[in-house]
C-alpha cells in the first residue's frame, strides 16, 4: 500500500480547503434549517412513586428491614407493570387521547433507582401542560391496577409531575457541533478520494514517482 507523509496530506487539505469548508459550512446550515424550522420541540414532565408507606420504614422498635428488600423486590415487577398495555390503555381513555399504544409507549419512559423503591415516570410530548397530565395520571391508573391486580397498597407519589417549559429537544448546540464535525469529516473525505482518483502528472516529482524518469528541466508557469 502507499505511503503518504504527512506533507502530503498538508498540501492535499491546503488545496482542497474550499470543498472542506463549503462542506462544513452546508451541513451547519441544513442542520440549523432542520433543528430551529422543521423539528418540533419536545417536554418532559416526570413523576416519582415510591413502593412503600411510611409505616413499613419505621416501627416504634425497629427498622422493617425485610418489608424493606420486598418493596425494593417488586419495584423491577411494579416498572414492568406500568408499561402494559391496561395502564396505558386506561391513561389514554382517561385523558381522551388520540394515541396508539405504541404512541403512548414512545412517550412514557420509566426508570428504576437501583437499590432503592423509587420508580420514576417520565413523559415527553410536544405539549408540556399534556406530558404533566400524562405523567400524573400515568402514575394514578398504575397505583389503582396495583391495588387491583396485587391487592396491596403500598405505592405513594412522592412528586407530582408539574409542566416544564424548557424544551429538552432539539438539542441546537448538539446538533450543529455533530453536523459540523459529519460536514468536515466528508468534505475531508472527498479532498481525499478527488486526488486519489487524479491520475494527471503535475509536478516533477509525479514524473520520477510513476514513470520512473529522471526530469532533465521543466518549463515554469509564467502568469502575464
């Protein structure tokens, strides 16, 4: 395989310089076009439960260390529960919603506090008074399906979701630095694969290097 110095690579960057920035320039734009005109922006609202009641934490003698790992035990179960199709189905009735269940699943997202009983529901939407109403009564219809199906109460929302209105997507300063970088990375690119592809004999080194004659003199380029 060639070697190339680094030279070079110097001088093929140097000559090319305009593509590259063309290049960099066009992908900042059409992401910038993209990420303030065409994208929507998103909200998040999110709500936090926790799997267990004050009293199974403190006991007048002692700290209900089993009750503890239980609750901490049914979290993963009550974080799997939360996304089923009767929760979401009811949340979407409740809310009048005009969603899917795959729709309403992109939307919600649930976390799990590891080794801990808190469950996190969080919710992005287009709306952020309508993420809140999700988030919230997400949390109301899960809490309701675990008195019915588990025959236990133990779930308690510690914070209610409330609206945001800072938009957590577009990101701009991602998306222009990532456009900038995809820009330059292909203009650096064709630089490369323009003068691979150019197989014209320009200086006298070209003529030693691939035809393998000594150059006796050479005729300079005289602008007038």
């Amino acid at each position: 395989m060639e070697e190339i110095s680094l030279r070079e690579i110097f001088f093929i960057l140097r000559k090319h310089v305009k593509l590259i920035v063309l290049l960099l320039v066009l992908s900042v734009a059409i992401s910038s076009v993209v990420t303030f005109f065409i994208l929507d922006k998103e909200y998040s609202a999110f709500t936090t439960l926790m799997v267990g009641k004050p009293k199974d934490y403190i006991n007048e003698n002692k700290i209900e260390y089993n009750e503890l790992l239980l609750n901490q035990k049914l979290v993963s179960t009550y974080g799997e529960l939360i996304k089923t199709r009767i929760v979401s189905e009811k949340v979407i009735s409740n809310l009048g919603l005009d969603l899917s269940y795959d729709t309403f699943r992109s939307k919600v997202n649930v976390s799990l506090v590891k080794d801990t009983e808190i469950i996190g529901i969080t919710v992005t939407d287009t709306d952020p008074v309508l993420a809140a109403e999700i988030a919230n009564e997400t949390a109301s219809v899960f809490m309701d399906t675990v008195q019915e199906i588990m025959k236990v109460e133990n779930v308690q929302v510690i914070d209610r979701a409330e609206p945001s209105y800072t938009p957590v997507s577009p990101r701009p300063i991602l998306n222009l630095a990532i456009a900038g970088i995809l820009g330059l990375m292909l203009g650096v690119f064709l630089a490369f694969l323009i003068e691979m592809l150019d197989n014209t004999i320009k200086t006298p080194e070209d003529v030693e290097k691939y035809l393998g004659l000594p150059v006796i003199g050479s005729i300079p380029n005289v602008e007038d």
